[in-house]
C-alpha cells in the first residue's frame, strides 16, 4: 500500500485565491513527521512546511499552512493568497520516526498552476 | 554558507558507461540520501547512509552503488547495470537528530544515449 497518497495530479488556482493541496498518508508509527516541499521548474526542492505526529496546532509557515487531520490521516497544504511564483510541483512526504533509519517517503506531486 | 552541492547539473553518458555522481555537504550532517526522480514522479529513495563507512539500500538499489568513505561526501554510482539511468538525481542530508527537516542539493539530470 502507498504511505503517501496525493490524489490530485494537477490543481489550477487564479492568483490572490486560496488552494488546498490534498495528502493522506498511512502508518502504524505512533510517532512520525510529515512534510511539505515544493519544486519549481529549476528542479530544486524548497521545503514549506512540517507537521509532527505530536504537534496539537496546526503547522503555519507564512502563507503556508498545514491543515492535519490525525483521525484521518490527513495532511493537506493550503497555500492563502496565491501567487504567480507559487506555480510548481508540490510534494508530500512522511518520516516515520520508529521505523529505523528515518527515511523520508514521498508523495507523486501535485502540479499547481496559478493564473493572472 | 552551509549547503550540499551536486555536481554536474547536467551529465550525458553514453549506453553502458559507469558515472558517478558527486554530493559534498558542509551541514555536518551524519545522515545523507540518494533519491531518483522521474517525469511527473515522485521522489524514490536508491541509498542512504547514517554514519561514515555505512550505507543501506533503498527501495530502487539495483545498478547503483555508493560510498560513503568521508562525512561530508556520499557519491553515487550509476552502473551500466541500470536499465533506465536516464532521470534527475537528488541529493539529501539531515541531522539524525532533528526529524523535521531535510536538506536536498540542486539535483543532477543524467542523461544516457
């Protein structure tokens, strides 16, 4: 089974709009961390955003933020006012913290594009 | 400033050629990884090393190899055994201590004739 599902292959979003980027994720690890990257066309990976299994508020990091859901196992990112430059792949990816080495496993993207 | 570098951002080989790829980081991190990228695909993990003199393979190991000889550097290998070499490369390092973060170099896109 995926550990990490991203079940939107591409989102498209007018600039100043909200969007949310769905993830759902499976684990037994009680403790596990999740996270958000995005990758721009240069092919770089910027991290957005990380969300630990044990944190009680949501994460935010600018206009980035975190919307987790435990009981479902749900980690969707809401980007607020889009932007042009926000137009990219975005990944999702989970690090078990009891699984051994602490690997992280990634989602298949979600392509965003914003529009004028 | 602190950061990994991959070398080259762009590499061609012909079929049946060993390259290797390079990822130096000054993070000081004990943790590095090796993840491959497809078009429109995510990342998958090919190795990672926890400490110096010490790596496991990942998900998709077969026809690379590494070492991991220094703290700093974890080169990959690209065997001639690998039937679809053609992707972008990813580099990563973290502090086995600190979970919520994870640094990638640039990439490499690897381009086999």
């Amino acid at each position: 089974a995926q550990k990490i599902t991203q079940t939107q292959p591409g989102m498209f979003v007018q600039e100043k709009e909200a969007v949310t980027l769905d993830c759902t994720y499976d684990t037994s690890d009680p403790s596990y961390g999740l996270f958000w990257y995005k990758q721009p066309s240069s092919g770089e990976m910027i991290f957005l955003i990380y969300q630990g299994s044990y944190d009680q508020q949501n994460a935010t990091e600018g206009r980035y933020s975190l919307n987790f859901q435990k009981a479902r196992k749900s980690a969707n990112l809401v980007i607020s006012a889009s932007q042009l430059g926000d137009s990219a792949m975005y990944f999702c990816a989970m690090r078990e913290r009891n699984s051994g080495y602490s690997t992280l496993t990634f989602g298949k993207g979600t392509m965003l594009l914003v529009s004028p | 400033d602190g950061g990994i570098t991959q070398s080259p951002k762009y590499l061609f080989r012909k079929e049946g050629q060993n390259v290797t790829l390079s990822c130096e980081q000054n993070l000081n991190h004990d943790a590095m990884y090796w993840y491959r990228q497809d078009p429109g695909q995510g990342l998958r993990l090919i190795y990672y090393s926890q400490i110096v003199n010490d790596f496991q393979k990942g998900d998709i190991a077969e026809g690379y190899s590494v070492s991991r000889e220094k703290k700093e550097s974890f080169p990959l290998t690209v065997t001639s055994a690998q039937k679809n070499p053609t992707a972008f490369y990813l580099c990563a390092s973290h502090d086995r201590l600190r979970y919520n973060e994870q640094f990638f170099g640039p990439g490499t896109r690897l381009t086999v004739l």
